[in-house]
C-alpha cells in the first residue's frame, strides 16, 4: 500500500506528528506487548523500522531520555508528551546499541536527531525494533488519528492529535494523606517505561492524588515521563504518597503491586530496608514440629552427629544510661568504639582465615562494612544530637534495625539480623566498658542458644564443643556457614523449646538430617559414638591415602579428579588428592558481575587454575548459562521451558561473540597448562561441529598447539548416538545431573520429585554404559562429572559400566579414591550389570546398601 503524507501541521486545535523513521506503520494494539497494545504507557501508533535515526516528530523539549537511551519524551507548546520508545524490551540492552543526540533540556524542531541506533544490534538482542510512538499524557488528546501504510522519515504524519479543551490536572477530593512503607524497586532495570505504565495504570483507578517519591523528589505516579525522570533503579528505595478520599486503598493495592515488581519478568520481591520503622512484617516460614517430646526438629545447617550434654549459652543484656550532656563528647565515643571494633573483627577474620577457609572469613570483611553502614551511624548520631548517651543511641539504632531485618520473609537478608546484632552487641560492649565474659564450656557439650553470632561461633572452644543447636538462622546463615567451614555438626531454626533444656541434658545432635534426639539411651549414646570413631579412623585412612592412585584391587586405574568453580577449590582438590580438574564449571567466573569477563580477564582466572594444577589435567566447560541460570547482563528472552531452551552450548551459538572470547582465553591458557575444553549440553552432532568448528578457527587464529576437545554427554541423544560422537570427540564426561532429568522428565531442582530424580535409575545407567562403551571401543575416555560420580552407592557401579573417570565434589576424593581400592573389576562389571536389570533406582541402591 502507498501512503499519500498529508502536510504536517500544528494548529490551535491539534498536532500532527511527522514520521521520527521511515518503515511501516503499525497500529499500537498490534504491538506485541500488552504494555503498548492495551494503551497503558498510552495512545499513539507503532512504526516497523527500516532507518536507524530517530528523528522528533514535532518541535518541543526533551523532557526524558531515559538513560538507557532508548526512549525519549519530546513535551510540545501544548502540553502533549510524545513518547518514543525504540524496539520492545530494548531497556535490558543498557544503552548498547544506542547513541542519544540530546539531552534533557534541549529544545528541539521536527526533524532533528534524537537517537541513533544500530538496528542490527537491537534487532539481534531485544525481542522486537516496532518503535511505538505514544501520547504519555493522553487525557489532553480528545481524538487520535493514527496513519498506516509506508512513511518516509520527516516527511510523513504518522498521527494527528485533537487536543482535549482543558488541562485534564487530577485535583484531589478531600481526605487523609497516607504515605506508604518504604518499598524497595525490584525491577532488574528500574521503573522503565513497562513497570512506569503498569503503575500509571493503577494509580488512574483512583480519585487521589498520587505521587512516587524518591530521595527529596517526587512525581505524579499518573505520568509516565515523571515516573521515568525520576531515574529509579533495581535496589533503589521509594514511597507512595496519597492524598484523598481512596488513599489508603490506593496505597495497599499500589505499594504491593511496586513491591511484587509491577507484573514484569524477573523481578523478585525485595524486602524493604531495615531502617524503616513502619515496615510490615511478613509471618516467617513455618518451623518444623515434632509431636514426640523426645525429639527436637530443625533446619540441617552443619553435616555430622555429635553426642554429648546440652549447655545454654545466654547472651548478656548490657545496660544503659539514656541520657548524656555532651553530644561532641558522646560522638567522640561513638567512633572510638567502632575503631576497636574494627581492630576486633580484623583480628577474627584473621583467626578463622587460618582454622577455616579464605573465603568464609569474608563473613566478617561484611561485618567491617555493616559498621560503617550510614543507616546506622546516622540514626546513632541523630539520637546523640538529641541528647541520648553513645551507648543509648547505638542500642536502639542496631537493635530496631535488628528486629526489623529478622522480619523479613527474604530468609537471606533476615539472617543478616544475627550479623547486626554481633556487631552491634561489640560495639556496645566497648562502649559501656562491659567485658566479654569468658564462657566456660563444660566438656562434651552440645551448645542451645536462642541465636548464636559468626563471633560466637568463631570463638568456640572446639575441643568441648561438639555440636550447636539453635533456634534463630537458618541453613543461609552465616552461623550455619562457619559450622559447615569448621566441620561443627549444627542444626539451626530449631523448636524453641531447646532454650527450656535444663543444662546437662542428653542428647543425640544430626546436623545431615536436622535433628535432636532427647535422653538418649546410654546404649544408644554408646553406639553413636562407635560409628563415630569408626567414621574417623575411615577417613583417617582414607587422607593417609589420598595421594596414592585410584586403582581396585586387580590394578584397574580410575582417575579422581574434582569438580570446581574457582582457585581455591583447585587448591583444596590438590591438597586431597585430586588429580585434575574433570570439569570446572566456567559460568562461575561469569556470575556476580555486572558485564562479562573480558578475554583477558578469563585468560589470568583460567591460568591461574592451571599454575594451581601444575601439570594436572583441567577440564574447563564453556559457560553453560542460559534458560534458568540467567546472567544480569546477558538479555534472554522469557522461556516457556528453560531446560529446554537456548541454555548451555546453544547460548555460545546465540552469541558468539561471548563463546569465541571464552575459547581465545582457555586456548590462550593452554599454551601453559595442561588444558582440555568441553562443551555443555550438546544434542546433536551439527551442534559438536558447530562448536568444534569456532575452536578451530579461533585456534588458528592464535596460532595455538590443538586442545582436546571432548563433550559433556547430559541430553539422553547424545548418550544414543554415543557411537558416532565418539569417532569425532576427544573424551565424554557423563552429566547425570541432566541427563537424569532428561531422561526421566523430571525437573532436577522439583522438591516434589527430589526423591526420583536418582541419577541410579537403570535407564539412565543404561545410557551411562553406552557413552562408556563407545567412548572405549574408540580409543577415547568417558568420566562423569554429575553428582552421581561422588555417591558410594554408584561409584562401582560407574566403574563397571566403563567409566574410567570420576570427577568428584572436592571433599569426597580421599573417600572416592578409597572405595575404588575396595573392589575388583570384576566385582564391579557384575554389579554394573545386576544393576542394568533391575526396576528402579531404590533396587539399585538395596544392591550397595548403607551403613545405618
Ligand atoms: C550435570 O548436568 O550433571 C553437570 C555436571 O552439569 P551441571 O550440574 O553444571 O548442569
Ligand atoms: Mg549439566
């Protein structure tokens, strides 16, 4: 269809508004995106792009670029705010793509630049390039008049616009003004246009006056544009203001929908800041109950039984003076206090970097920070300006945020109270002068507390402290952290009937299994400890041999090595008899971060594995992301079945410019290491020759040596056609983690499937025997690498199937390397094939059973 433009024009009656870029027009309620099509953002019409300059359609003032510079708000003489918004879903390219012409401020005429963007780009990483040109303010428009057809930018009307008589300005009926909680933004990439529209949309429900507030700025939450300019971002605080009649419900219904992320994609509910007084608490998740007297319920937090006699640990209630007469002086105090507590906590650190691991003393590098956090220094120093002691101000301050953050239904930031109150309890020991008291522990005892602190946990008497019990924090918290890097057998959010104990009591404490048995019989007592010492005269063997070879009884030779996600645990694999890395799940060096490591960056991670590995194998997996391991900065469309969709290798094909760097840095890192590469989630053999096909031009592109290049086998076609991707790959490691919920579809991380997800299903070990069987008739080598590798219940049975590699937990080496010693061959193959023959996974396991 050709399109005829009429003259651009405004006049007193109405606008008309020029093409901003050549291409199709669409109308709005085509736009695939209920946002536009539904009108929330409001009324206008779409353009199918073929420039890549957006150009104002109008003269006027930019009144919003929004900083990902993919929308702009053009504001005419009349009052009529244009809104563009390029392609849909484009504010999760964080301004890649796009080059702004303007700034806010500028006053611009039709025709001019606004954004230059590079359509191939946006069009290869957002979901659509329509561009939707919309009235924000469309109150003030009595009558659109959208166009269709082809339109040629600057020269074309897209729309003409019949402005309403009057300024349609919401007054507020008469009422109260009720000011919301304090709501923290959820929304990965803050109140972009989409969330904007969302709540624009509710607050026109209501005949109060609403507004968004952001630090000292406010902003109509009926506009659009407003809610854009006041930039708010992920993690960011606000607060719903209303004045009227429907105040209080706009503000419940408003403040939940904000809170919950305005219906947008992967935005999980921030819990509100601890500093708030007015936060309301959600009921914490229901604890475990046990309807026997004798037996107490909890959360596993630390592996391990222990037995022994309970002992409370009570923590000191310091008094306070309220009041004090010299602020300066009190202030004075205040810092001198933290700076001891700083020298305490510094000493901590240092103390449990030595009896546990590096990275479990960064609890207290948080703790460092938590003291020098503004909300609670300024709170303190308010209180101090108002007259209150040091030691009053920094009471109440800690201890209200304290009880505010355990509130939280977010069980991560709720055990952050237990760290506030450890720090805070410090510095308030050192303010009013009060001593630690010196616990004496009695010998053999299973600590009770209501809430134990990392210090008091770090602090433990280990030789007289067997176990602890507690009935705050949960298996996140930093308390359970520790007990777990220091090996304490724990159970944390324990029935609070422990506290009620009397000292001295019995008892049986299982950390595995989050359970304290009462008054134990002394036979029972006694069995216990027997298995105790059996279990640690086992692994004392079992390290006294790490380093020796992995071989059974008639000379078969399985290679242990370990799975990883970082140097230290390359360290800890080596020091406990690793003898390689089988698989080092690169997308570790991905997460937490705001943009992918360059190749550089991956080259010095890499090879600092491989100097840790001295000549050991390293297998390093490309990034194996994607679907529901999503990386902040990576844009995935919404997938209806993650697991299978674009994840793992196929991310690398989607993107190659992420997989080819990664594959320059481990090449690059082979050149001094002994450095093997594996690709995640292959299916088919186009997909192995896919990715084996940009090794090799990236190889000789450096001019490197070849690597070995194998496969993880996880996806049950892989292990089907074992035969023809053995011809061609170098080695297999078997993913039984995937290619159990592959095969038996069943998700693996469903808690109500959890129990038949067992990667010793006989249909699975079926497939585990034909990628072993292929792997050997070629003259290639088949290890696993899934969990199922480090389960005493499977090892023989994998190594009867023809596994010849197991790639292991780090702390299970000593132990795996130990169990191979105890079979032969033999022994295995027959297992291996009793096992095949069997009806379930629970048959297979009654084949190797447990020691009680
Ligand atoms: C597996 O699937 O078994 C595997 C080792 O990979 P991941 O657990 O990282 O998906
Ligand atoms: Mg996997």
């Amino acid at each position: 269809m050709t399109y005829t433009a009429p003259s651009a024009q405004t006049t007193a009656a109405g606008v008309s508004l020029l093409a901003p870029l050549s291409g199709r027009l669409v109308p709005i309620e085509k736009v695939p995106d209920p946002v536009f099509a539904e009108k929330m953002v409001g009324d206008g019409i779409s353009i199918d792009p073929v420039s890549q300059s957006l150009l104002s359609p109008c003269d006027g003032e930019v009144v919003q670029l929004h900083p990902s510079c993919h929308a702009v708000t053009i504001k005419t003489a009349e009052g009529i705010e244009v809104l563009m918004h390029i392609g849909l879903d484009t504010v999760m390219l964080r301004g890649e793509g796009f080059d702004p012409k303007v700034k806010v401020g500028d006053r611009v005429r039709a025709g001019d630049p606004l954004i230059d963007f590079d359509a191939d780009y946006v069009a290869l990483h957002a979901k659509s390039l329509l561009t939707q040109i919309v009235i924000s303010n469309s109150d003030q428009v009595a009558k659109f008049t959208p166009y269709s057809g082809n339109v040629t930018v600057g020269r074309d009307v897209i729309l003409d616009l019949s402005l309403a008589g009057s300024d349609a300005v919401v007054t507020a009926d008469s009422g109260v003004t009720v000011t919301s909680a304090p709501i923290i933004v959820p929304n990965p990439t803050g109140l972009h246009a989409r969330p904007a529209a969302v709540l624009v949309n509710l607050a026109k429900k209501y005949k109060s006056n609403i507004r968004l507030k952001r630090g000292d700025k406010e902003v109509s939450a009926r506009s659009v544009v407003g809610l854009m300019g006041l930039e708010v971002n992920h993690g960011d605080t606000v607060q719903l203001i209303a004045d009227g009649s429907d105040a209080d419900a706009a503000i419940a219904e408003l403040s939940e929908a904000l809170r919950s992320g305005l219906g947008e994609e992967g935005a999980k509910p921030l819990a509100s800041p601890a500093s708030v007084a007015s936060l309301t608490a959600a009921a914490p998740p229901p604890r475990p109950r046990s309807d026997d007297p004798n037996l107490i319920l909890g959360v596993a937090a630390s592996p391990g039984v222990a037995v022994g006699y309970t002992y409370r640990l009570q923590h000191q209630d310091i008094r306070v003076t309220e009041t004090a007469a010299n602020p300066n002086q009190e202030r004075r105090k205040l810092e001198r206090a933290i700076e001891q507590a700083q020298a305490e906590i510094e000493a901590l650190r240092a103390k449990v970097h030595g009896q546990a691991d590096a990275g479990k003393a960064a609890i207290f590098a948080a703790h460092l920070e938590l003291l020098e956090d503004p909300e609670l220094t300024d709170t303190t120093t308010n209180l101090i300006d108002k007259g209150k002691s040091a030691a009053f101000a920094w009471k109440q301050a800690y201890t209200t945020q304290a009880e505010q953050l355990s509130q939280l239904k977010n069980e991560l930031l709720a055990a952050r109270a237990n760290d506030l109150r450890d720090v805070g309890g410090r510095v308030l020991r050192i303010l009013t002068g009060t001593s630690v008291e010196g616990v004496s522990y009695p010998d053999n005892c299973i600590l009770l507390a209501e809430d134990l602190t990392p210090s008091d946990t770090a602090t433990m008497e280990r030789g007289k402290v067997l176990g602890f019990c507690t009935v705050g924090g949960g298996a996140t918290s930093h308390v359970s952290i520790l007990a777990r890097a220091m090996d304490i057998p724990a159970i944390a959010g324990a029935e609070a009937r422990i506290t009620d104990l009397p000292d001295g009591t019995p008892v049986i404490l299982d950390g595995s299994k989050g359970k304290l048995r009462l008054h134990p019989t002394l036979e029972e007592m006694e069995r216990v400890r027997q298995k105790q010492a059996r279990l640690k005269t086992r692994r004392q063997t079992e390290l006294a041999s790490a380093h020796l070879p992995a071989q059974t009884r008639d000379g078969h030779r399985i290679e242990v090595v370990a799975n990883i996600a970082n140097a230290e645990e390359a360290e800890k694999a080596v020091s406990l008899g690793g003898e390689g890395v089988g698989l080092l799940r690169s997308e570790f060096v991905f997460m937490e971060r705001d943009s992918a490591p360059s190749e550089d960056e991956q080259t010095e991670i890499y090879s600092t594995i491989a100097r840790i590995l001295d000549g050991r194998p390293l297998i390093i997996r490309t990034l194996d992301v994607g679907g529901d391991k999503p990386l902040p900065y990576l844009p995935l469309p919404h997938e209806e079945n993650p697991f299978l969709g674009v994840r793992g290798v196929r991310i690398g094909f989607d993107r190659p410019d992420i997989l080819r760097t990664q594959l320059r840095a481990i090449l690059r890192t082979s050149t001094h290491g002994n450095v093997k590469i594996m690709f995640p989630m292959i299916a088919t053999l186009e997909d192995w020759r896919m990715a084996k096909t940009m090794l090799e031009e990236e190889r000789q592109a450096l001019g490197v040596a070849p690597i070995a290049a194998g496969i993880m086998v996880e996806v049950p076609s892989t292990a089907v056609s074992a035969e023809q991707f053995a011809k061609e790959v170098d080695f297999f490691s078997v993913g039984t983690n995937d290619l159990t919920q592959y095969t038996l579809a069943m998700d693996r991380g469903h808690p109500k499937l959890a129990p038949y997800v067992d990667g010793l299903n006989p249909a699975v070990l079926s497939l585990i025997g034909m990628a072993a069987r292929a792997a050997n008739a070629n003259g290639k080598f088949c290890g696993i690498c899934g969990g199922i590798g480090s389960d005493p219940q499977a090892i023989p049975i994998l190594v009867g199937l023809g596994v010849t590699e197991l790639s292991v937990s780090v702390p299970t080496i000593p132990s795996v390397k130990a169990q191979i010693r105890e079979f032969s061959l033999n022994d295995c193959q027959r297992l291996a094939e009793r096992a095949l023959t069997l009806q379930s996974g629970a048959e297979v396991r009654d084949l190797m059973p447990m020691e009680d």
